[in-house]
C-alpha cells in the first residue's frame, strides 16, 4: 500500500489496549507492506479429526454396555509453535474526492466483526494460553480527511488488529472407555486475534488503497509496525 495516514487506537505493541480512544492523532509509522501471504501459505499434511463406526456404539448399547456419546474437543500441540500476524480490513466504501477535499467515515451500522480461523474445521476454539480472544469487532471511527493539497481521489479507513497463529489438532473420544479409544487428528494452524474483542487501530487509505469491496482484508507476518 502506497498511500496511507494512520488513525490509531493504540500502538504498543505487542501489548495492546483494551479501548477505542475518542480522538485520533497521526504517527510517524511505516506503511504496512503486504505480501499477499496469509498464515495458511506454509504447505501442512492437514487432515481433520476421524469419525468413529456408529456400528461399534450400536453393538455395545444392543450388548447391554455403556451409552456411548461422542465428545469432540480441541488440544494445543506441544508449545503450538506460535507465529505473529496483522489482520487488516476495509471497514467503509471509498468516498470519491475527485482531487478535492473528502472525508471517509463509518457509522456503528458498518461496524464489523471478525472471528478466529483455520484451514479445516475446529471442534472446540481454544486460547492456547496466548492472551488471544474468539472474535473482535471494528466499532465506530472518526471520519478520515483528505485535504485539497493532496489531489487523491479516493479515501477509505482500514482497521488492523494482531493476531497469533499456534498448531492445535482435533480429538474425538467418549466419556466411557469401553466406547473405544481415543482418536486424534492431524495437526493444523488455529489463528486467532490478540488481547481483547475491540480493533486494535485504524488508517486512512487513498486511491489504489481503497477497493470497491466493503471488508476486502489482507494479511502481514508480524505485529504491526514491525
């Protein structure tokens, strides 16, 4: 991205703040630059959890046995291996400035919300003891200016929050170990945002950095600005 003037709602990194400022003020801060890499590039042997034979439980309840209830639950594996990633998003439409002076904006109608993710299905989202949360949301901004002098045509503001990735798998057993053993899947990446559920920062974007998608995201390695 070329064209950015940061709006911040904290930027102490890697701890970050639990509340959305009344002002913003802008920093000094390098303009994130994005890769297109996401934290699912790395190539994984990923399977999900496997299921076990209804057949088996049917026999045992036919045999007089236990009442076999599946439970399906998620476990971190090993330390998780854990990797930092930023999270941004387009949280308004472009406003068209025509090389004059225009403002952006988002209203608690467009506020978004954006939840945890991983490449395959998850039976249980779990924290992994990282200080992370299940989802967090953009709330409400300021506008965001551009002034005459700078001749952009477009201005949008994006949201970003830090995320971290760790390795979790799957696990499938029952309450009762005559229902059979337990069954465990193969490892996978869990991504989750840090600290609280409230928007890390925001940014102002011009021009090429503003897309006609409301919501278009991108990924960086590494918490933000670093």
């Amino acid at each position: 991205m070329r064209s950015f003037s940061f709006l911040f709602a904290a930027i102490a990194i890697p701890s970050l703040v639990s509340s959305l400022p009344t002002e913003f003020s802008t920093t000094n801060l390098p303009e994130p630059k994005f890769e297109g890499k996401t934290p699912w590039d790395e190539p994984q042997n990923v399977t999900d959890t496997p299921t076990y034979e209804e057949r088996s439980a049917e026999l045992h309840a036919r045999q007089g046995g236990p009442t076999c209830s599946p439970i399906l639950d998620t476990e971190l594996v090993g330390d998780g291996a854990p990797l930092k990633w930023t999270y941004w998003a387009q949280i308004s439409l472009p406003t068209y400035c025509n090389g004059g002076q225009c403002s952006a904006g988002v209203d608690s109608s467009k506020s978004m919300e954006f939840s945890f993710s991983a490449d395959v299905h998850v039976n249980r989202w779990i924290s992994g003891g990282f200080g992370v949360s299940k989802s967090y949301s953009t709330g409400v901004t300021n506008q965001c200016y551009s002034l005459p002098d700078k001749g952009h045509k477009k201005a949008c503001i994006w949201s970003f929050k830090g995320h971290q990735t760790y390795t979790v798998k799957n696990i499938h057993y029952y309450s009762d170990v005559r229902c059979g053993p337990k069954i465990v899947g193969q490892p996978f990446r869990l991504t989750s945002p840090v600290g609280d559920n409230k928007v890390q920062g925001f940014l102002c974007g011009f021009d090429h950095d503003c897309h006609d998608q409301l919501g278009y995201t991108e990924w960086r390695a590494n918490w933000y600005p670093n």
